[in-house]
C-alpha cells in the first residue's frame, strides 16, 4: 500500500524569494510563507519554508513579493545534516509543484498560476 504526501497552505510570502543555481544548472528558488489561523480565540502564525525547482522556481522568483498572499500545492520533506560541532539539524519544507498567486497584482500584471510536473 502507498501513502499520500501532499500538503495545502494559503498565506503571505514572508521574504523576497531567493535563486540560485545547482552545480548542475538547475534553478531553486526558496521562500517563506506565513499562514495566520485562530484557534480557541487565539491567533497563531505557522511559517513553511517553500522550495520551487525547474520553471516553477524562475517564475516565483519573478513574480512573488514579500507581503503577496499565495497558494502553494506540495509535499513535505524533511532533510538532516551535521553541523562542524556533529550536532545533527532538522529542516522540514515544502516542495512546490503548483504555486497559484492570489490578491492583488502589480499593475498591468495578469493573475498566474504556475506548476511543475513531479515525477
């Protein structure tokens, strides 16, 4: 039996998103999203840390701005390493396969929604 892993957050871009490069040539793009909910009448913000490949990186890092609200279709993966002092990070993010940008546009700009094909 297989499992599922996808995951669905709506909210704003938390900082300029970043490309870069792999060795390879392949674009990466990384940005944050806050999404805010309230719960019990108290309101938390939960942060997700977004990783686009391939088109999908170009176009978000064209296109999205710090403070646009944003959809984001994906799956969560959590990645390890060890620092120089062998303590052993954590890092959870969402690979992006789909990003649709939602409010409002800057002027003259169409509404987009990109996605990209995992195999």
């Amino acid at each position: 039996m297989s499992g599922l892993n996808r995951i669905e957050i709506i909210g704003n871009v938390g900082k300029e998103p970043e490309m870069r490069f792999t060795p390879s040539g392949k674009p990466v793009t990384s940005f944050s999203v806050a999404v805010n909910s309230k719960f019990g009448g108290t309101d938390t913000t939960e942060w997700f840390n977004v990783i686009a490949w391939n088109k999908l990186a170009e176009t978000c890092n064209q296109y999205l701005e710090k403070g646009q609200q944003v959809f984001v279709e994906g799956r969560l993966q959590t990645r390890s390493w060890e620092d120089n002092d062998n303590v052993k990070h954590y890092k959870t993010e969402v690979i992006a396969n789909k990003v649709l940008f939602l409010g409002q546009r800057k002027q003259g700009e169409e509404s987009r929604e990109e996605s990209e094909e995992l195999f």
